[in-house]
C-alpha cells in the first residue's frame, strides 16, 4: 500500500472515534486530515492551540485571510460560532481536561502509552510545540501512524525515543490495526482485511495481546 | 502622555544583552516592524523568550538568521533550519520549553505569580532538574515566573493610551508578554483615538503599554 492510501486509512478509521460535540485537537499532518472524513451526523468543535476553537477547513485560494492561521501557520477559515483567545487560555483548555479527545502522530510507541514523538537527537530537534501539554491534557489521546518506518516498527516493546509523555496514549491506528493501551498492555482490536495477525505481530516490537473481540478494520 | 513614538526613539530602549519578549506563532501576530529595526540597528546577543522561532524570512527567524541572538527559549524551532543549525555549531543557547509551560511562565512572570505545578513533562528530559511537589495523589513539576527587560507586541488597533484590540489569532502570546516585561513597545496595524475600541473589547488594557509605533503591516 502506498504511503498516501495508508493515511488516508488511518485518517478514515480515526474520525469514527469522534463523538458529536467532542473539543478535538489535531496535530499537523495525517491527524489534520481527519477532518475530511468526520462523518455529517457528527459535530465537533476543533481547537487550534495557537488561539482559536472552531476551526473550519482551508480557504479557496484567494480567500486567505492572514490573521487566520492554523498552528502549522497555514492560512484556514472559522466556522460561525468561533471563538479567538490567547496562549494561556488556550492551553489552559489543553491542561486543564477540556479537549476532549487529541488525535496526533508519533515516531514510537510503547506497551505502557510512552510516546516519542517529537525529536531524534542530533538529526530532528525541532521542538515539543504544544504536544506534551496535549498528550498530558486532553481526555483521549489517540496516535495515528503508519505501522512501521521503513519497515521498521514503531510500535515497540519501551521507546528508545526521547519521550514526549509518560503512559498518556490510549489508542493507536495504523493501515494495519486499531490497538488499544490496556493496563494489562496493548490489545489488538481491529485488523485490516488486507493483513493478518501475523503480519501484524512480525511488524510489531511489543507483546500484542489478541481481543476476545477482535474486529475486521472498516476501511 | 504621548505614548506615539519614532521607531527609532523605541529603539533607545534595546539594548545588547538584552532579554527581549516577542510575539507571534510562526509569525502571525509577530511585531515585524520592530524586527526590521533591530536588524537595522545591529543590537546583539540577545535572550529571544518567544513561541517559536519563526521562519529564515519571517518573525523572530531574522534576528536570527542575522546573529543578532545568543539564547532562545521557545517550544518550536522546526521551521527555521537556521535555529537548529546555530544551536548544533554552538553559536546558539536553545531552551525548549513545552508551549502551555511557556505561555504559564510569562503569564506568571506578569502576574506575580511565584511559580506553578503541571504534570506537563512529566517522565519526560523536560523534568530533569526541577523540583516535584506532591498535591494529594498527583505529582507536578514547579515550574518558575518568566520576566523579560523589553516586550515587543503586535497590535493589530490601538487607541493612543495603548489599549489593544487584536485581531483573529494574531492575539496569542501577544496579551501576555505585555504583562511581563519592564518597557512593553506595541507595533500597530491601525492607530484610533482614545474612545475608539469600545472597553469590553480591549484585550490588553492600555496601563501594559508604554511605547506606541506606527506603520505595521
């Protein structure tokens, strides 16, 4: 599967774990693209952690309006029913439990909700931004990711990865399996029709264990 | 009290060595015209505190693109290749900072406000050195006021007593950097009479501001 299939996928599958009415952060990248498939029933109010709630999708060219920017710094719209604040109220929001659900990427994962997900010393130190607050403040964290980089997993047994936050993640999908952080440790969930356990278990550096309930991925 | 002032007047009060505040998120809301100054007027080894560190051709990015900094305390540098590169040569001090933390700090810097407890970077390097305070069955991190010499805002209205009115999400850590820093200087979009924001829209009350310049794009 390409890597564009891929995340369109895992963007797919996670906008069906939105509720109506949840505050939502998406970080930048594939999380981002979450918003094309929320389904019409469902509304959610998304936050951008530079200042705003009710983030509306990108402007028709031309229609840029250059005080609206996303947290990436990319011109987007507001939805009717918006509201603008500043950093501190916004992270306040973040930290103090009021998003409800944050969908964002990852370099590793691991069996205890570790995530590494924003630096690899000496190559990429591009900094934390707002993700270590999110993963610490928001309800739900959900981590979307391609299953492995370069064949190699990332989903892994102890991150080796500077940590972004300590046993926050709840949720991983990948193009391959919805796993989900349990305390006993990460329980397969749901598989794509295109792989098997076996698969999954090869491309996966973790003790997986396998849901009573195990479902086929809607994809 | 004529708080309308040169550019270059506003620039008496920066200074090398300097800490220096500046708004903005990826330069949205960033005061470029005060950048432009400081670049022009050569000030160095500067203590940027500030969300990130813009663009190579936008925000704080040129001051350091220019070597006009010595240390930077932001959450984001990812964007400006320059940022990484000086920090990797050693040229410059790179304080990473999550960015609830930093906007906390500053709030708390102007707030007189000793320090306060998050669970933000805990089990994470950010942890490394601070102290840890129990609160019923929950461990924070202390985390300390941040202050700076000068404030660089951008407003996007004015009135001439330096109530701000800021548009869209320009407004980020614009309110509260003005709050934190001994001369706060705003760059203003459009500069209105006294009377002209109506009072409940003023984001940042005019007693913050001490210095007003004209002509921000």
């Amino acid at each position: 599967m390409d890597d564009t299939t891929a995340k369109q996928r895992i963007a797919k599958r996670a906008a069906r774990e939105l509720n109506d009415g949840d505050v939502v952060n998406l970080g930048i990248g594939l999380p981002t693209m979450v918003a094309n498939y929320i389904p019409d029933d469902v509304h959610v109010i998304l936050q951008s952690e530079n200042g705003f709630v009710g983030l509306g999708p990108v402007p028709e060219p031309g229609c840029e309006d250059k005080d609206i920017v996303n947290a990436g710094g990319k011109c987007v719209t507001v939805k009717q029913g918006a509201a603008f604040f500043d950093s501190s109220v916004s992270f306040g929001i973040i930290r103090g439990g009021h998003v409800d659900t944050t969908i964002l990427g990852a370099l590793e994962v691991d069996e205890k909700g570790n995530l590494a997900s924003h630096m690899v010393p000496g190559k990429m130190v591009p900094g934390m931004g707002g993700a270590m607050d999110l993963v610490s403040g928001a309800k739900k964290v959900i981590i979307t990711m391609t299953h492995t980089s370069k064949g190699a997993p990332k989903i892994l047994k102890k991150c080796t990865l500077p940590l972004t936050a300590a046993g926050q993640v709840n949720l991983i999908i990948t193009e391959l399996a919805v796993i989900e952080v349990t305390k006993d440790g990460l329980a397969l969930k749901e598989i794509a029709p295109d792989t098997t356990i076996a698969d999954i278990l090869k491309s996966t550096d973790a003790d997986v264990i396998i849901s009573e309930e195990l479902k086929v991925m809607e994809v | 009290m004529n708080k309308i002032k040169t550019i270059d007047q506003a620039m008496e009060y920066i200074r090398d060595g300097m800490t220096v505040m500046i708004g903005g998120f990826m330069g949205i809301g960033t005061p470029e015209l005060l950048i432009d100054a400081m670049i022009e007027k050569g000030v160095k080894d500067l203590t940027i505190i500030a969300n990130d560190s813009g663009l190579p051709d936008r925000g704080v990015g040129r001051l350091i693109v220019n070597k006009q900094v010595k240390r930077i305390i932001a959450s984001h540098i990812g964007l400006n290749p320059e940022t990484g590169r000086q920090m990797n040569s050693g040229e410059l001090i790179v304080d990473l900072v999550p960015q609830g933390t930093l906007a906390e700090q500053i709030r708390a810097g102007g707030a007189g406000i000793g320090g306060f407890l998050t669970e933000t970077g805990i089990g994470t390097e950010i942890e490394e050195g601070k102290q840890k305070i129990q609160v019923n069955d929950k461990i924070y991190l202390l985390e300390l006021p941040m202050k700076a010499d000068v404030a660089l805002i951008r407003a996007s209205v004015i009135d001439k007593l330096g109530n701000v009115y800021y548009r869209g999400a320009t407004r980020n850590f614009n309110p509260l950097i003005a709050t934190a820093a001994d001369i706060v200087i705003a760059a203003a979009e459009q500069v209105v009479e006294v009377g002209g924001i109506d009072p409940s829209d003023v984001m940042t009350p005019g007693i913050f501001v001490d210095m007003i310049v004209e002509g921000e794009k």
